[in-house]
C-alpha cells in the first residue's frame, strides 16, 4: 500500500484554502512525489537561486518513502 498522507493533509488543509507544496523526485530510482521543503538565501548573489529539500521519509507517518538496498521492498504505509 502507497502512502497517502500528503492526499490526506491536502483535505484536512482544503477548507482553509491552503495545501502544502508537493513536488516530483527521483528517489531511490523511483518517481515519487514529496514534500517540498523551500529554502531562502541568506545573501543573494547574482544567478544564484534558493534551492529545494525532500525528505526520504514520510513527514506524517514518519515511514521511509523508497526502501534501502538490504531492506525489503516495502512502501510508506501511514496509519
């Protein structure tokens, strides 16, 4: 079973008019898509651009999204 906490906290976030950032990655040599965590840079210097964090685990259930290479092929499940 995949998890789907992000579908799950987009409709609790829905009636506030609000969702979190969700974007597309390459983990673990599958797409997936995660929490986007945005960065901000302290000083800007010219080209430079704030860059973006995602997590190797869930933020809600904490589970890991893509399984390491001893561990079973298993998905986040959130409970």
């Amino acid at each position: 079973m995949k998890c789907d906490c992000i579908a799950r906290v987009n409709e609790l976030l829905r009636p506030m008019n609000i969702r979190i950032d969700v974007g597309l990655v390459l983990l673990g040599g599958k797409w997936m898509a995660a929490v986007v965590v945005p960065t901000v840079l302290i000083e800007k210097k010219r080209g430079q651009k704030p860059k973006y964090l995602f997590g190797d685990f869930c933020p809600f259930c904490g589970e890991k999204y893509v399984p390491g290479r001893a561990e079973e092929d298993e998905t986040c499940t959130s409970t």
